[in-house]
C-alpha cells in the first residue's frame, strides 16, 4: 500500500497535468484494446466449444470452411489488437518517460542541487535513478497495470461461464448434504487464494534484495566510469591494481546479491511452477463428474477447461506478478527516496545584488555543527578593484568563495555581490564532451561568433585548437593542466563578468604566464570586480591589496 501512495505522488505531477489529455487518450486506447483482446479470448473460447463438438459429431452438423474462417477473422482481430497495443504502449512510455525525465534533471540541478544534495549525504548514484529507474518505473507500471486489467477482465468475462457450466455439486458430509453452486469457480478461488498466500510468503524477501541489486549495479557502473575519467591520474600514479582490487569487491557485491536472489527465486520458482502445472490437469478433473453424468459434452469440457485457466490466471495474477512487483515497489522506492531528498534541501541562499559592488560583512562560513570556519570577514570592493584573498593552505578560502556564491548553506553575516554577471572559477575547470564553441563560451548559453572565439583562444595560448571549434572531444583528457586553465580564462573573455571569483586558477601554469593572463583579464575588463586565490607569490604581489583570511583558533579545514 505504502508503493502505491509513493507511486501517486511520483506520477501524479505528469497525468493530472491539464496539458496531458492526448495521454489520457493513448491510455483510455490502450485499456480498450486490452478489452478487445479479452473478447476475442471469448469468442476463441466459444469456438473452442464449437469446433470439438463438431469434432465429437464428425461435422455432420458444422462447416470446416466456416469455422476456419471464423477463425482467422479472430485471429485477424488479435493480431491487430495486439501489434497496436504495442506501439500505442511504447508511445506512451517515451512521453511518460520524457516528462518526467525532465522533472527530475530540473529538481536535482536546480539551485545547484546536485552539489548541495552531496553536502548531508545524497541518495546512492543519483544518476542511475534519473537514467534508469525512471525508466524502468514507467515500463514496470504499464506492464503490470494492463496485465491486471486484462486478467480482471477475463475474470469477469469468464466467470459466468465457468458458473454456468459447473452445473450444482452436492456433496454428504457427516450425514448433512452440501450443495454448491457453481463449484468450479469456488475450485478456482480456493486454489488461488491459498497459492497467493504461499507465494507473498516465499517471494516476500525480493523486494530488499531488488533494492540492494539495483545499488550494487549502479556503484559498480560508476565506479567503471570514475576510472574512465581520471584515466591519466590512474595510469601516473600505477594504481591498476588498487582499482582493480576496489572493482573486485564491487562486483563481489553483485555477484553475492544474485546469489541470494537465486536462492530466493529458486524457491519462489519451484511453487510457481507447480502451481502453473498442477493448474493445467486441474480443471479436468474438476468437471470430469459432470462429463461421467454426461451433463457436459466434450466441447463443453474444452470449454470449461479454457475458461477455469482464464479465471484462474485472474486469480493467480498475484503469484504470476509477484518478481515484478516486488522489482516495481523497489524502483518506486527508490525514485521516491531521491524526490524526497531533492525536495527536502532549503532553498539556495540568494545574496543581495548591488550596483558595481561587493560588499561583506562579519562573514562567517561554519561547519555543519556550527564551528567557524575562519575569523568574519569585511570587505568593500567597488567597479574595477580587485584584491588577493591569502592565507594558510585549509583555512577555508575555497568555502568562503562558496559561500559566497551561496552553495554554501552554514554561514552568518551579510553579504552583497555586484549585480550582473558573476563567474567562479574553480581550479580543475569542469569541461564537457562536447564542440569547442560551446565548452569555450560554458557556461554562457547565448550564441557566440566563431571569429570571437578564436579571438579569445590566440589571447590565452590557444591559438592552435582554433581549427577544431565544432570537433566533439572528451576535452578534460585531451588537453593538459595549464591548457585547461587557459581555456577558463577564455571563458572570462567570452562571459565578460562583473565579478570575477579564481580559485587557484593558475597552479598549473608558470609565473610568467599566470601573470600574462591576470594582467590580460584586468585589460580586458577593466570595469570588472576581481577576487584571486593563490599560493603563487608573483600573482598574489601582482594585487596591491591583499586580505589574510584567518582560521578560527587554528580550525583548518
């Protein structure tokens, strides 16, 4: 009950959106194609009758010709129902799954979400949920939705026949007469309801261990690709083996859950199995007295033999359903853990916008428990002026930047950026596999000419990746440290920001070209407010103003 409501309020936002009607209408299709096939499984059935009576009556009485072509007209019917069904069901998951897809990259990437959700431990492999178990949330609830239909379907459908064949069974018991209506569908009934209970007994435990395979896949995957991206650091360093080592108990983990699954499933496979064989030979000898008494012909037999299975397979939806259910409750699970923890993270912190201003003050970045992190700052810097931020290695320059750029939620004081543009440069630069233009002008989204590109290439030391603006390159591992870092003073070029926040962001470059590219942005953008982390003694002296941040009694972080 618990996945169900979880599973409303997961897709409640797509289906009782007013836009959506033409999936209501793919949907109200789909169930009545499924009512299609349950009519024609009818007519199947009466002609199954049919056709072993005449069987019976060496077609004495019945057309061979005629019953083949009903028959194939049947058959028709089912092919088309069954092919449209099909492409309407995947139609339906593409925009189901598109919608929704989009929902969740907006909630997680909003308002940095993505990095503040890491702060107080996120979810497992956010990206597998997003990628994977939306997908497999959408695919799961359509498969089940329409087998229960048509099983519920068929059940109503067949049960009136399957009543009015078995005729009244009147049974003694200890000298009192019983007598039951309709015996074969009590038959049904009692087989699968007891079946049901023993197989939510066996099977009860998949649900965990769907959870757990789903985690166990998703880390495995990602750690294969964390390799793939520090493919470099990994090769310099001779790491093979402790990755290696680090993968093995990955996949020991998947390996020793499919165990568990295995013997579970082993178990659940063996009832269900029975089950199904045993409910083959059953409706047989359930109306087998009614064809001694000879109140049944032998159509009558196939018949009620073909309608018990249906009615049967209604009831025994459960046991049929139950790996896919308990798979299904586990995506939902997982899906809505996820929404929760996206939904759950307070709002980002906003600073206040000031015409050609940075103003701070008493500004302290805290720990989660409240300890500072450094002593407050005060700073008042106006359109053009530009400061070097010291001091020891750990004592919270990069948080306060964060802070700053209001990633950083434990803070006290106030503070006010200067209104327009604001760029942050980390010092490992973030580069997409992607064209050059758009990694160049990142994280800008308006259009940028390729002459002014290549401009701001041969400005930083680029000039030779001028001939691959439009190539798609894994860029972070073709180009070196200090190229990388040009390329993000590229960036400032191209974004042309009002305030300027680099953190390091020549460590990987040689004094005289770290000077070249500050003393280039300060031409360049001779209006902008400039903020610079660095341990390099030539860039910090390039600023006649400094300010030492201090770690609060010795805390360094």
């Amino acid at each position: 009950m618990q996945s169900l409501k979880q599973f409303y309020r997961l897709s409640a936002p797509y289906w009782l959106h007013p836009r959506e009607w033409l999936s209501w209408l793919l949907l109200l299709t789909l169930v009545s194609l499924t009512f299609g096939l349950v009519w024609v499984s009818v007519q199947y059935n009466n002609w199954s009758r049919t056709f072993y009576d005449a069987l019976t009556d060496y077609f004495q009485h019945a057309s061979v010709s005629g019953l083949a072509l009903s028959y194939a007209g049947y058959t028709t019917l089912f092919v088309i129902f069954v092919v449209s069904s099909n492409w309407l069901k995947k139609l339906l998951t593409i925009r189901w799954r598109q919608k929704m897809t989009l929902r969740f990259q907006s909630a997680w990437l909003r308002q940095s979400g993505h990095y503040r959700m890491g702060l107080n431990g996120e979810p497992d492999n956010p990206d597998q949920r997003i990628a994977e178990d939306i997908r497999l949330l959408i695919e799961q609830s359509l498969a089940l939705f329409l087998s229960l239909l048509k099983n519920t379907t068929r059940l109503f459908s067949f049960v009136f026949i399957l009543w009015q064949l078995s005729d009244i069974l009147s049974i003694t018991v200890l000298g009192h007469t019983l007598t039951i209506h309709g015996y074969l569908f009590w038959v049904a009934l009692g087989y699968a309801a007891v079946s049901s209970a023993i197989a939510h007994w066996i099977g009860r435990p998949l649900h965990r261990l769907n959870m757990d395979k789903q985690k166990a896949e998703a880390d495995y995957r990602a750690g294969l690709l964390r390799i793939r991206e520090n493919t470099e650091q990994i090769a310099l360093y001779g790491g093979e083996r402790v990755e290696l080592r680090r993968m093995h108990h990955h996949f020991f983990t998947i390996v020793d859950n499919w165990q568990q699954l295995m013997k579970r499933e082993f178990r659940l496979d063996t009832f269900t199995t029975s089950y199904f064989r045993l409910s083959l030979m059953l409706p047989i000898f359930a109306v087998l007295p009614l064809y001694i008494a000879k109140k049944i012909s032998l159509g009558g037999v196939m018949q009620a033999r073909a309608a018990f299975g249906y009615v049967l397979d209604a009831f025994g939806w459960f046991i049929d359903s139950y790996r896919q259910i308990a798979a299904w409750s586990a995506t939902v699970e997982r899906l809505w853990v996820f929404e929760q923890n996206v939904n759950a993270l307070p709002a980002r912190v906003r600073p206040a916008r000031q015409p050609g201003e940075l103003i701070c003050q008493d500004l302290v970045a805290r720990h989660v428990k409240g300890t500072p992190l450094f002593k407050p700052v005060s700073l008042h810097l106006r359109r053009g002026e530009s400061i070097a931020i010291t001091g020891a290695s750990g004592c919270g320059k990069t948080t306060f930047f964060r802070t700053l750029s209001g990633l950083w939620p434990h803070s006290s004081g106030r503070w006010h950026l200067p209104a327009g543009k604001c760029l942050f440069v980390p010092q490992k630069p973030y580069l997409a596999c992607d064209f050059l233009t758009r990694v160049a002008s990142y994280p800008g989204l308006a259009n940028v000419s390729d002459e002014e590109i290549k401009t701001r290439l041969r400005q930083v030391g680029l000039g030779h990746l001028s001939a691959q603006l439009h190539q798609r390159h894994p860029w972070q591992r073709m180009l070196s440290g200090g190229e990388q870092q040009r390329l993000s003073f590229a960036r400032i070029l191209i974004n042309r920001p009002d305030l300027i926040c680099l953190d390091e962001s020549t460590s990987h470059l040689d004094d005289r070209s770290a000077l070249y590219l500050m003393t280039l942005i300060r031409d360049e953008l001779p209006e902008s407010i400039l903020l610079v982390i660095s341990h390099q003694q030539s860039v910090a002296q390039l600023f006649t103003r400094q300010f030492e941040l201090k770690s609060h009694e010795g805390q360094l972080m």
